[in-house]
C-alpha cells in the first residue's frame, strides 16, 4: 500500500502542471473564457499560454475558436466533455488525497 505522498506522483502531469491547472480551473467555472482574460489571469506571456493551450487542445481538453468581432479578432476557449471530466476527475483525487494524507499517521503505516 502506498502512503498519500506517493500517489501524488501518479497524478496526471498535462494538467497538474500549474498553469495548466490553472487554466482548466478556471474554464470549469464558466462556459469559456477569452484568451486575453486567461492571460491576465494567469500572468502567462501570449507565447507561454499559447503554448499551454497547444498542449491541452492536443489533448482534446479544450477547444479553441477563432473568429472576428468586427475588426477584432477574437480566441475563446473552452473545455470540451472530455476536459470538465479530466478536471473534475483531478480535483477530487486531489481533495481525496488531501484528505488521506491528514489522516495519514507515519509509525501506523511504517
């Protein structure tokens, strides 16, 4: 049996990685979000969250339209079925083993 602490290794790292969680976080809270919006949010460069969106999106955890307002154009983002379950899936493994390592005693599970 393993203790909490090394379960946290098994997480899935595509989206624990912090700005990734991050942003999963944050579209699981809403319909989607604007590019613009997640970058401030997360105090990403355009580069590095373009590239976190790559990730997610060729995971099938997101998807991306582009489209113009007027002249402006526009990238929305969004979890697809497979994302809200990826992050929901991953919030509750981590509530759970947050729960497990505070009850986790060291001399009973030596």
């Amino acid at each position: 049996m393993t203790t909490p602490f090394e379960d946290l290794a098994g997480l899935d790292k595509l989206i624990h990685e912090p700005a990734r969680l991050a942003i999963m976080t944050a579209l699981s809270s809403a319909d989607h979000a604007e590019f613009l919006f997640l970058q401030s949010l997360t105090g990403l460069t355009k580069g590095n969250l373009s590239a976190h969106l790559s990730k997610l999106e060729d995971a099938g955890f997101i998807q991306i339209d582009k489209h113009f307002e007027g002249k402006k154009p526009v990238t929305q983002v969004g979890l697809t079925d497979k994302g809200k379950l990826a992050i929901s899936e991953h919030w509750k493994r981590l509530n759970n083993l947050r729960s497990q390592a505070a009850q986790w005693v060291a001399d009973d599970n030596a």
